[in-house]
C-alpha cells in the first residue's frame, strides 16, 4: 500500500521512558503528547498563544565535537534569529567548563539554561554536566540524570521533544562522535518537517555518530561544520520568509489546487503511486518542506523544477515513504497477541495447516520479525511442526531491501531485552542481524495496498498506523479488502488511533483497548476494484460512505461504474478495446451490427470479426493510430450487411498509458450511419438500366468507392513498402543473430564444460554432505546411547524452561513420560519440593554460573542438583541443564558423624565427671595424708614416705586424668565436635557442596584415630611397661624417640649404664621428671636443641636437661599469684622431694632453661612406724 509514513510511537510523559521491552535507561524522560496521531506530515500545529515559533538548531556531538562546533559557529552572525543548543556527551561527576570555552568563539551571547524559561533567537545555549533536556510548550525542562542510566541518549531525547514542540521549526545537527546517539532524535525531526544535518564524516575526527545518522537515511545535508553554518544562516533568514511568501502559515496550500493536482500526476507517472486520495495536510506539508530546502518561494518553480530535475522528484517521492518504526512498538498490543490471538489461532489447527500472516506496510521489517519472534516465543519446541508463512509489504523498495536483510543499526538494544537480542540477534560488523531461521519464516514484497490484488486465507493481519494517512475514499478500498483477505476467523490489528468505522458489520471489537478486531462472515459483498479513477473526488463528497443498491453495497468507485456500464450499455456508441495485434480485449455496447462470430476455433482477431468491407480500413487506421500516437477517424465507410450496403464512421483512439508499443492498447468506435434510404446496387442497377451512366447519384457512389478503394491500394502499397523494409532490416538482424548464435553456441559449449565441472564439484560436496550426515547420524546415535547409558537424571531445558530432552532414568526418577517435552519443567511434578525452583533457573542463565543444591524427596531420598547453562556451538545461551545425584551414602555418612560427635560429647562429660570425683578424691587424701603430717611431725623419715604416697595418688590419679586427659585428648575431641558442627551447619544451610562436606568428614575422622592413638599412649603412661620389662635406660630412650618423632627438635643423650644401679622408685622418679620435662619444652619452650645427661655418682643419680627455648624469669614467676598452678614445676619437685632428692631450675629469658635433679640411691626404702 502507498504509505507515506509509520508512526514512530516515541511517547512521553514525566516519567521514565519505557521501551518495548522494559525500562529503556537510554531515555528516562517523558514529554506531553500533543496528539495521539501527531506523526511526521502531522496536522499542521496550532500555534500557541503564549510563545512564537522561531527556528531552533540543537547540535549534538560527543568526542571531537568542540572543534567542530567551534568551526561551525564562528562562521554565524549574531543575528541569525535562532537559537542553538549544544548537547555535548559531559561527565556526570566533574563541572564542565564548556559555556566559557564557547563564549570565546562566538559573538553571540552564551546563557545558562533555566528550568520553564523560553530559549531566546541570537543565543547560544549549552547543556549541564549531570542532566538531560527537554523542551515543552516552548520552556526548558531540565531533568537530573538518573543514575541506573548504562546507556544515556540526551541528544536523541533533547531532539525529539524539540520536534514535537517546534515541528518544522525544529533543526538537527550530528557532528564528530561515537555510538549513534542522535540518530533517532534526526528521524523524528524529520518526520515533523524539520530540517537535518550531519558533519561530512570525512572532517569529523569521530566518525561514528554522522556515519550511523546518513546510512540510517535522516540526513538532509552532509557539509563540512563551515559549510553547516552557512546554510543554517540560509535557512535562518528564509525559513519563515519562505512561508509567508508562497502565502502559507498554517493553513498550507488551501485546497487541492491544479498545481498541487500535477504533482500528484508527476508522481503518479514517474512511480505508479497516486498520492491524490491521501490526507491533503499530510501530503502539502512534505511538499512545503522541499520548497524550504530548494529555496523556492512558489509552487509553480517547484513543479518545473521537479521537471527538469528528476532526482527532486526522487527525493520528494522519498520524502512522502519515510518508514519510521521499531521492533515491539506497542508492547501491550503484542502482549495481547500473544495472550489472546495466537491461542485462537492455534487452537484446533493441525499441522499440516499453514498459519499465514500479513504484515501491511512493514517498511523495514522489524514489525514482521517482531511478530516472528513472538510466535517462536509462544510455540517453544513446537514450532517447527507448523507451517508459518509471514507475508510483509510495503511500497518502499528500499525499505524492503533493508528487512531481507534483516541489518539494523546498535541502537535497537534500546527497545529489546538482552535475552531477545541474545537469542534472536547476531552481532555483525557493529551492527545486528535477525537469526537466518527468523529471516526464512518471512517473506518481504513491494506492494500498493489500494491497488495491488491482496493475499487469501490469512489468519492475522497487522495494519497499524496507516489508516490516519489515507482519505475515506482509500480507507473505503482496504476494509473490505482486508474482509476479504481474512480465514473466516481471521485477526484484524490497528493503530491506537484507528478503527474499523462504518465497517462495523465486516468486523468485530475482540480488544477494544489494543484496536484488535475479528472477521464477521456475512453475504454481503464488496466489490474489489484495484485500478483507481483519474477522476477528482472532492473530499466533500456525498459518495465517500458506502450505499447499499438492491442486494449488494457500494462504494463511490463501485456505484460510478455501475453509472458508465448502465450510459454506456444503453447511450455509448459500440466500440470494443484491442491490444496492437487487434486482438479484442473487451466488448463495450452493441457491437454485432458490426462484428459476426467466426466459425471454428474461437478467434477474437478484430479483422476476423469484422463485417465485409470494415477490414481494409480498420486495419489502415490502426497501424496510423499506432504509428502517430493519435486519434484517426473516418466517416462514411461502406459495407454489406445481408446484401444490403450501409455506412458506418470508424475511429481509432490510442488509451492514455504505457508510451511502449508492445503494451499499447485501443479504443475501436463504430458508429452506424442513418440514411433515408439504404442502396441496394443490385437492385438499383436492374431497375435503373435505361438510364446513362451519367446519372449523377451512381456516379457519386462509384466515385466514392473508386476513391476509397484508391486510398486503400495506396495505404496497401505503403504498408508493403514498409514491409518490405522491415523484412531487409529483419534479414540483416537474422545473419546478425546467426552470429550472435553461433558465438552463443561457443560460449555455451564453454558453460556446458564449466556446469560439467561446477557438477562434479555438486558432486564432491553432495559427497561431503552426505559423509557430514552420516556423522551427524553417528554422532546422534552416539548422543542417545549416551542418554540412555547415563544412570544419573540429567534434563535439558529451553530457554522457555520447557523440556528438550531427558535420560532414561529420568522417567523412573522424575516421573517424566515421553509427552512432557515440550511442556515447562517448573509446572510438573517430579516428587521435588525445590522453593523458588523457577528463579533459580532463569538465575543460571542470566549470569551463566553454575549452582548446587541438595533435597529430600517425600521418600527420604536425598538429591545433590547441580544446574548449569546450556551453550550451543557458537556459544549462546539456549536454556539450561540440571543432574539429579543421588548423595543417600553422604547423609548417611552425616548422620553417622554427627552420632560419632554426640558419643564424643557423653565421654567428654564422663571424663568431666570423672576429673570431679578424682579432686574431690585428692582433697580427701590431703586431708588425710595433712593428719598423718600433723602426727608425724616430728618423724622426718616418715613425713618423706608420707610424701611418697601422696605423690604416688597424685601420679595414679590427678596426674593422669587432669594433665594427660586435658591437655591432649581434650583438645583432640574438641576439634572433632568443631568440624562436626561445622559439616552440620553447612549441610543445614545448603551452602555445602559434597567435597567439602566429605573433607570436614576425613579431617574428623583423623582427629578420632589421633585421638584414639593419644588416650593408648595415656594408658601405657600411666605405668610404663618398659620400665619395669627393659628397665631405665632402654625406656629413657624410647621417650626421647617419641619426643623427637612430634617435633623438629635435636636431642642429644649423654647416660651411664643405671638400670642394675637403681631401685624401682629412683626408676620411676627419674623417669616422670625427665617425661615432665619434655612435655614442658615441647609445649612452652619452643627450643631448637635439648641436651639431657644422666650421671651416676656415688649412690645418687644427677639428671641435667638444657634447652635453648624461650627461657623465663623463675624469681619473678615465684612471686605471682599464679605460680601454685604451675602444675608442672611443683610435680617435679614434689617428686625429687619424694626419694629424698633435690629439685633445680635456672631460667633465662630468651636463652633457655636447665633443670638439674639429685636423687639417692637406697636399697630399700625406709618406713618410719610409730
């Protein structure tokens, strides 16, 4: 259909901007709609009462753009009667110095913007760092940026509200930056009648910003910056001058005047496209806009120079098909689509159905993909079992080449999401491109809605924003071509501003609110007619509404040819329309008073057909017709009719069209003459024999057939004059085809060699592709062997989260059945209570990390799900791929641990108890022992065996279970319950993974063996076997073997032979002090070397441990509080004191320490009795 333009659907109000797809951070603003129809060739604006329209420049730049600006206004006056906004990409987090920078450049004055204050004309204006700018009702609107903005467009914004308030006031400048912000703001301009520029990309130091606005095709001008200026001084003095000249303010070019009639003909005859019947302010404003730009003052110069410059006819022909769209425009429309149409569609359709849709002026196709996309969106997996055919028109070729293409500039990130772009899309050379299967699904053609025969059984039919255009006589074609197009339940969608009108009973409202309406099936019947009249009709027609005539309803067009066929039947004179071959075409009238029907083969040869004596004539003035382009008529040519001669005027009228000769066609009148008297020569002549052959009425009549017979033979002698001529001419273009052929016939002998080998290279590839098959078939098979052989649930899922494919064990784990691909995951049942199962899919796919969780299904089965994105081969995101791991043998291993931690905790609390009742033991035995002091005070050897006693209590009981016990298996168990406790935490809160579970569970586990291993070595303390076994030497040594097996430590021994020198107790002595002292370096003394020696002298044993530890001060620490519980110093003494021996320590801080020990040697030991 003949468009002239698509609304943009840019809206705004003081909220955040919204795209189709979401939150659009690119355009956080909103300004006032003015008029919910307000496109480019919009109704020319009211002016407001408040403010004067003047001429506005906004020139938009990012890096590189200071210089320019800075030559380009250096060539401006200060009086250009405009003012100019400079919208610079500016650092939100430091102070711009840019007004000072362009105060230095300029005469003109430079001002802050002020918030609901008017620009004023001869002034510059420059934007904040840290804001966007609109413009409203003529005032500032400045906007803090927000501060989630990833991708900011305050040029595109700024632009676009200026176009809505200013319309053809409005002027766009792009000069040197990156990324393509401004390329949208220069279309809607454009749209409104404004005038555009951008900086010749070769001059700017940044190239991309002009690049993208000229291939997007918005750019009016492409100067140098010098060169800008002075056209914006041009544009500057003319604009409004232009306008009052030619007599036009708002009310632009009255009336459909014969000049503006012209070019609707130039157009129409140039492109096929007639423009008349389109809204006249629509079309006159685009008309205007080009007057503007040419510099033309009058509509009489433009139509000559839309004359002699065919490529300004082009241009303006440009002008009215400007296609403005964008993908998901709309998107609560195409949310209803999805919602509520498709599943009409669909419902009930089998597969061998084709679903055909209709995109009407698709103009560059991202309406059709759009559609496109929404439909694989709601058939998922299923989509390849329908036949989907997308037919999108437009009567821009250009706008079509570029949706086969399916190329569209960055900026569409704009209005789809990510997870579309990243689907749906591929990034190309900067740009993107719709996927290849999206592209098969639809099919692109040029198309004159009101005059091209329409498509058939269509399900859906979009035909948004085009209406507005179109004037009731057009709009009066398409409804009921649109009735026609449709399936008997077939979709209807327009714009927000459209409706179906007096069309009520051919459609339906199925969604009022989203313009969606349904075919009504009914007997009446509209005629489609797709050749227009070249008759005016007058926008105040009475006719323009359809009439209902008997049975059937009519339009204007109808009910005007039913008018000519009713005139023309009864009242025209009988003619018929021939091609140049006088083949008939078409009967009009009475014609068999001068047509006969051959006899045979049906044959519609005019001069077959023809009475006697028509032939030669006919014939004459069809090729004079043909030949001069004009009308040939000739009156009173004789023929017979039933022996009877009659007179008839002929006339040859070529039809207005085509100027080519194999495609002319004619209009051939016959129009019978009426005498008083028909002549019957046959007759005349027996009843007229006496009379001399001077009569004068049979001397006329021979005379006039002598003449016309002489003008016949000269014409025939012409003709083959001419024929003769044609057949030399065609001789010498047959020997010239001969060797054209014959060369032909070389070349294709050459071809033939050429496809012989292009076929034996089909032949290598089919080869290849059928070696490539029979991979993919292996690799196949391979795929579901693997499936099956897999004894784990692992699930493949779409992007839609519905089911791909599955393993085997799927079915008995999951409780899947074959049925459920296809079907969303999250909606079945699979015995798994997962809470928020659903975001954590689309989580996964979203920041493409992998996740794990366990749960327990209602048979107490424990599962380990791991979730990770599914990737393709170019490494998209294409859904995601979840394992279900049995992990029963870890709970178990849990649980047995977190039994094995509660048995630790009741021995630790034995042994508590148990360390209770051996003090309360020890106090008893000091009381005890404290009696038999008091009575045997004065008995000193029975005080040293009472001591003896004590300390052997000490050794059996307090010693053992207090020291050993706390300092050793203690701890041990304490670090057991820690990492139990921790595996258990972890396994409570889901953030465990099963290899850290499982470590924390072997580090316990070797805790307990060490633990294990420590209360065995208590035990053998407790009395050392080898002391009584092997005696005091072999048992010394194999306490410093253990010591230097715990630490780094480098212990020299230096001993006499004692074990036939010592008693047991003196053994026994020797042996705790030296096994005490160890411990005490190993714990406290962090010492390097030890040296110990064992002396025997006279009937003592000397024992000497040094070490080069950290040493401490031994004075110091005597008078501390806390030196009684230096446990360790007190045992040892108390145990030299025991056998009658002497215990000596001598400390130095960071030197070390030594320990010298004296012990008697008695053969028995003496017992004092009272």
């Amino acid at each position: 259909m003949s468009k002239i333009t698509r609304r943009s659907s840019k809206n705004y109000n003081t909220k955040s901007r919204k795209s189709n797809n979401g939150s659009n951070p690119g355009y956080p603003h909103k300004v006032k709609v003015k008029n919910n129809v307000n496109t480019f060739l919009s109704p020319a604006p009211q002016v407001k009462s408040d403010f004067k329209l003047f001429p506005v420049a906004v020139i938009g730049a990012s890096a590189g753009g200071i210089e320019a600006f800075g030559s380009l206004i250096k060539t401006l006056p200060s009086n250009t009667g405009m003012a100019f906004v400079f919208i610079l990409h500016l650092s939100p987090n430091f102070k711009s110095n840019l007004p000072d920078i362009l105060a230095r450049q300029t005469k003109m004055p430079v001002k802050p913007i002020v918030h609901n204050e008017p620009p004023e004309p001869n002034t510059v204006y420059a934007i904040e760092p840290n804001t966007y700018l609109t413009i409203e009702n003529g005032k500032f609107c400045i906007n803090k940026r927000f501060k989630n903005n990833k991708s900011f467009m305050p040029i595109d914004i700024f632009m676009e509200s200026l176009a809505d308030d200013n319309n053809y006031y409005a002027i766009g400048i792009l000069l040197s930056g990156t990324d393509s912000d401004g390329v949208l703001g220069l279309e809607h301009i454009k749209t409104k009648g404004g005038i555009t520029f951008a900086q010749d990309p070769l001059t700017a130091k940044f190239a991309d910003i002009p690049n993208n606005a000229i291939k997007a095709g918005v750019v009016d001008y492409v100067l140098t910056a010098e060169n800008i200026g002075k056209e914006l001084i041009r544009v500057g003095n003319n604009l409004d001058a232009s306008f009052k000249k030619i007599g036009i303010d708002y009310e632009i070019l009255p009336g459909i005047s014969d000049e503006v009639n012209k070019i609707y003909q130039l157009l129409k005859y140039n492109y096929g496209v007639d423009f008349k019947n389109y809204k006249p302010t629509t079309i006159k404003r685009r008309i205007l806009r080009r007057m503007v730009m040419n510099k033309i003052g009058s509509i009489k110069d433009f139509i000559k120079l839309l004359k002699s410059k065919p490529d300004e006819l082009k241009n303006l022909y440009d002008d009215l098909l400007i296609n403005v769209t964008s993908f998901f425009r709309d998107r609560e429309v195409y949310d209803a689509i999805k919602k509520n149409v498709f599943p009409q569609i669909f419902d009930k359709r089998k597969k061998d159905e084709p679903v055909r849709i209709w995109v009407t002026a698709c103009s560059t196709g991202e309406e059709a993909y759009s559609i496109a996309i929404l439909l694989l969106e709601y058939l998922g997996t299923k989509a390849s079992s329908y036949q989907i055919q997308i037919f999108a028109t437009d009567l821009s070729e250009a706008g079509v080449e570029i949706a086969r293409s399916g190329i569209y500039p960055e900026d569409i990130k704009n209005d789809i999401s990510p997870e579309r772009l990243r689907k749906y899309f591929v990034h190309v050379d900067g740009k993107y491109q719709i996927i290849k299967p999206i592209r098969d699904m639809c099919i692109f053609a040029r198309q004159n809605l009101v005059q091209d025969p329409p498509f058939s059984k269509i399900d859906l039919i979009t035909c948004r924003n085009v209406l507005i255009y179109l004037g009731q006589v057009l709009q009066n074609k398409v409804m009921p071509i649109f009735h026609y197009s449709l399936r008997s339940d077939g979709f209807l969608v327009l714009g927000t501003s459209e409706t179906v009108g007096v069309y009520s009973k051919l459609f339906s409202t199925f969604d009022k609110k989203n313009k969606i309406f349904c075919k009504i099936s009914n007997n009446e019947k509209y005629a489609l007619d797709f050749t227009l009249s070249d008759y005016n009709v007058s926008p105040n027609n009475n006719l323009t509404l359809p009439v209902r005539l008997g049975n059937k309803i009519l339009n204007a067009f109808d009910l005007q040819k039913e008018a000519e066929s009713i005139i023309t039947a009864k009242y025209a004179p009988a003619h018929v329309i021939v091609n140049k071959d006088m083949e008939i075409i078409q009967f009009r009238g009475q014609t068999s008073t001068f047509l006969n029907l051959p006899q045979g083969i049906a044959n519609y040869n005019l001069l077959k057909m023809v009475k006697e004596g028509l032939e030669t004539d006919l014939r004459v003035m069809v090729r004079k017709a043909v030949k001069d382009n004009g009308i040939v008529r000739r009156e009173g040519i004789s023929y017979r009719q039933d022996g009877i001669v009659k007179e008839a005027n002929l006339a040859v009228v070529p039809m207005n069209g085509s100027n080519q000769d194999d495609d002319r066609l004619l209009i051939v009148i016959f129009e019978d003459v009426k005498r008083s008297k028909a002549i019957n020569l046959k007759t005349y002549v027996k009843a007229n024999k006496k009379l001399s052959e001077g009569d004068s009425q049979y001397a006329a009549v021979l005379k006039k057939d002598l003449a016309n017979t002489r003008e016949r033979l000269n014409t025939i002698i012409e003709q083959q004059e001419v024929t003769n001529e044609e057949l030399r001419a065609a001789n010498e273009e047959i020997q010239s085809s001969n060797e054209e052929l014959q060369s032909t016939n070389e070349e294709l002998e050459t071809a033939k060699e050429e496809l012989q080998s292009t076929n034996e290279e089909l032949q290598t590839v089919n080869d290849e592709l059928q070696n490539r098959n029979s991979q993919l078939v292996s690799l196949n098979n391979d795929l579901n062997n693997l499936l099956g052989s897999i004894n784990i649930p692992v699930v493949m899922l779409d992007m839609n989260l519905r089911i791909r494919r599955y393993t085997n064990v799927s079915e008995r784990a999951l409780k899947l059945i074959s049925s459920d691909i296809g079907r969303k995951f999250t909606d079945i049942n699979f015995g798994l209570n997962i809470p928020d199962f659903e975001k954590m899919l689309l989580h996964v796919m979203d920041t493409l990390s992998e996740q794990e969780i366990d749960v327990q299904d209602s048979y107490d089965n424990w599962y380990s799900i791991r979730i990770r994105p599914y990737k393709t081969l170019d490494n998209k995101i294409d859904g995601v791929i979840i394992a279900f791991i049995e992990i029963n043998d870890l709970r178990r291993s849990i649980n047995k641990l977190l039994d094995s931690k509660k048995m630790m905790e009741d021995i630790n609390k034995e042994l508590k108890t148990r360390d209770k009742e051996m003090a309360k033991m020890y106090e008893r035995s000091s009381e005890t022992l404290e009696a038999q002091i008091e009575e045997s005070k004065n008995a000193e050897e029975t005080l040293r065996i009472l001591s003896r006693h004590l300390v052997d209590a000490q050794e059996s009981e307090r010693l053992k279970i207090a020291r050993d016990l706390h300092d050793s298996v203690n701890q041990m168990l304490t670090a057991v319950k820690m990492k139990i406790h921790s595996a258990e935490t972890a396994v409570k809160e889901k953030r465990s993974t099963k290899t850290t579970t499982l470590k924390d569970i072997n580090i316990a586990k070797d805790l307990l063996n060490k633990t294990i291993n420590e209360i065995r070595r208590i035990s053998k303390n407790l009395r050392p076997g080898l002391l009584d076994d092997l005696g005091i030497d072999i048992t010394v040594k194999s306490l410093i073997d253990e010591f230097k097996e715990r630490n780094d430590v480098k212990v020299e021994l230096k001993s006499d032979k004692l074990n036939d020198k010592l008693n047991s107790d003196a053994k026994l002595a020797v042996y705790r002090i030296l096994q005490e002292t160890l411990q005490n370096i190993e714990k406290h003394a962090h010492a390097t070397r030890v040296f110990i020696s064992l002396k025997y002298i006279t009937q003592s044993v000397k024992m000497v441990v040094k070490d080069n530890g950290t040493g401490f001060n031994f004075e110091k620490l005597r008078t501390q509080k806390t030196f009684k519980k230096k446990f360790g110093l007190i045992s040892m003494k108390e145990r030299a004191e025991a056998v009658g021996g002497k215990f000596e320590i001598a400390s130095v801080p960071s030197v070390g320490t030594k320990i010298s020990v004296f012990i008697p040697i008695y053969k028995k030991s003496k017992i004092i009795k009272k």
